[in-house]
C-alpha cells in the first residue's frame, strides 16, 4: 500500500513539473517572439534612415519611397529668347531619397546584347513613375512660358533643353564606369538633380528625356563609350545625326540643338560611333525648317570674324567722313556680338561659363540676324 501510494506521488510530481516545463516554455517562445518583433521593427526604422541600401535585385530597382533629412530644391534661372525665367522645382522628400537608394550596378544578361542592356538600364533610372509629381512641378511652369510666347513644338523642345542645359554643369561626378560583365556607375536620377541643382552628362540626358517624353517626344542617349560622354538624341523630321533619324543635343551647356561641338573640356572629341539608346517615343518631332534656321545662324557665325577682318582692312585703307565711320564701326562690332553670342557660352579649356555674353537663342537669333547679317 505505502508503495502505491509513492508511485501515485511521483507521477503527480512528474507530471507537475512536465506542466511547469510546458508553461515556462510558452512563456519564454512567447516573450522570444514579442523580442523578435521589437527587434525587426527597431532594424526596420533604422534602415529607413540609411541613405545606402543593399538590394539583391541584378537589376536597377524602382524608387521606394522613404523619408530623410529635409531639404530645398535648387531653382535653376535661365535665359531664352530675351526672357529671363526661373524654375522651382516640388520633389517630395521620400522620393528624393527613395532615388538615391535605387541600385545603380547591373550584370549583363546573356538573353540581351549590350546595347539593350544599356537602354534597359538607362530608362528604368530616367522613367520611374514615382518622379511624375516632380517632374510636372518643372512642366507647368514651362508649358506656361511657351503658352504666353506662342511657341510651336520645336521652340518648345528648344526651352526644354535650355533649361536643362543651364542646370550648373558637375565637374566632380565620375564617368560611368563599365565592364563585360557589368554596368557600374552611380547616376543621380532627374529628380536627384531637381533637389541638387547640378548633374553631368548623363544625367544631364535623363532629366532632358524625361521632360521631353512627356510632352510627346522622341528621344534617345547617344552613349559614347570610348569617350566617356554621352548627348542626347532628339528625333527630327530629317534624317538626323549620322543617319540616326536623331539631332544631336548637348546638354552639358548652351548649344544649338543639332550643334556639335569641336571638343570638350580637356580637347576631348567625338570620333568613334555612339551607341543609340532609344528612350522615349512619342509623335512630336523638331522642325525641318528649325533645323534651317540653326544651320543659317551657325553659318553666320563662323563667317563672322573673317567678315570682321575684311571690315577692318576696308576702314582702314577707305577715306571716309566720321558718319560713315560710325557706320561701319556699328557692322564691325556686330560679327563679334554675332561670334560670341551665336556659340556656345562656356569656355571649352576651362569649363567654365562665359558670363560676359548672353546665348541668344534660335529665334532671338534669327530675328537679329535679320539686321545684322550684312556680312552673310
């Protein structure tokens, strides 16, 4: 009987403290669980701060949205046709930073040729949907300049790319750089160079791209890749820059769209043959007769100074009456106005903008050639 009675106590006992087990157990999995989740949400606030993010995605991420610092997006002033206007960027905060954390690097993909590896990689950072706000921020205020100036498409596109061209040129910026296996590279996104006020030659392309896309352009990157330069290509009418069906734009400072420079800075030369990245397409095209008028304006404008040198012979060796005089000192210093003002307007050794003279632009040029042009 008495061993009855302590076999019945110890299997009480025992299954006491199974049970006490199983409680602590529950309690300590359950408190585990509530760390953990205190834990992923404390990681989670945290990584919404930081600026760099990792992602696993091979392939240039769209922007999320998170939030940071708060900032004031540079207003970029310009000039076109005699006016003065100036842009004030709304780039809401999270998407500014959600652009900075998108992964720039991608691997090539055996499935596409390089080329297409490039236009993929260019548009998912000029296109995002997320910078639509932003970039309308910059259209309204354009669409009414071109509303009250009554300009066709082709002036519009042109005060399009000024704007874009006169956006402070970023000489600190590094090329992309690029490999067989990958495209590297830390491009700012458009609305990156909205809040920042300055962008390179890439960057430059995007934001262009994405204002003229919008409003029904085609446009494409010329992407140099020997010379580590890329310009913009906007579809013309014509048969554009070597048979691409493109002009040839710089954005990198005021230019004539389809004006290709003699150099860069540092005596760099376009020479080998650019890679078309087709970006957006739309119905709108630059005008064949646009295209004219630039023609005859850089036409002028390269005869200009030798037309100043056979005006200073004539003065010379020509008896004249002071009235005379004045009048050919007038036509005199008009090729020089017509030389400096119809060109670009920074200096190609140093980078830096001309500021003594004011880039007229097509139509302001046309017009004044139309009284000044006696040596053309």
């Amino acid at each position: 009987m008495d061993e009855k009675r302590k076999s019945s106590k110890g299997q009480v006992w025992f299954a006491g403290l199974c049970i006490l087990v199983l409680i602590f157990g529950l309690g300590t999995w359950g408190l585990n669980t509530l760390r953990s989740t205190q834990l992923d949400d404390l990681l989670l606030s945290r990584t919404q701060r930081v600026v760099e993010v990792v992602r696993p995605d091979p392939t240039p991420a769209g922007i999320v949205p998170v939030e940071g610092p708060a900032f004031v997006p540079v207003t970029v002033t310009f000039s076109f046709n005699g006016g003065t206007y100036s842009i004030a960027p709304e780039v809401a905060n999270g998407i500014y930073y959600g652009a900075v954390n998108v992964r720039r690097t991608i691997s090539m993909r055996d499935a596409l040729t390089k080329q297409e590896q490039y236009q993929e990689y260019y548009r998912r950072l000029t296109f995002d949907p997320e910078m639509d706000a932003a970039l309308t921020s910059v259209l309204i205020p354009l669409r009414a300049i071109r509303d009250a100036q009554g300009y066709d498409d082709s002036a519009y596109a042109e005060l399009i790319v000024k704007y874009v061209q006169s956006i402070p040129y970023d000489t600190t910026r590094l090329a992309t750089a690029t490999s067989e296996e990958t495209i590297d590279g830390d491009p700012r996104m458009p609305v990156q160079v909205l809040v920042e006020g300055t962008a390179d030659c890439d960057e430059k392309v995007m934001l262009a791209a994405a204002l003229l896309g919008k409003e029904g352009f085609s446009t494409a990157a010329l992407l140099y890749v020997d010379e580590q330069h890329m310009s913009l290509g906007l579809m013309s009418d014509r048969v554009g820059y070597r048979n691409t069906g493109y002009e040839f734009v710089e954005t990198t400072s005021p230019a004539y769209i389809s004006e290709i420079p003699d150099e860069f800075v540092g005596g760099v030369q376009l020479v080998s043959e650019p890679m078309v990245l087709v970006l957006s397409e739309g119905p709108t095209r630059f005008s064949g007769v646009a295209l004219d008028q630039i023609a005859h304006i850089i036409g002028a404008r390269d005869s200009a100074l030798a037309a100043a040198a056979q005006k200073r012979a004539y003065v010379e060796s020509t008896p004249m009456s002071p009235a005379d005089f004045e009048w050919h000192v007038v036509q005199y210093d008009a090729c020089f106005i017509a030389y400096n003002r119809l060109r670009k307007t920074v200096d190609p050794e140093t980078g830096l903008p001309r500021d003594e003279y004011a880039f007229m632009d097509r139509i302001e040029a046309i017009n004044w050639l139309a009284q000044n042009n006696w040596w053309y």
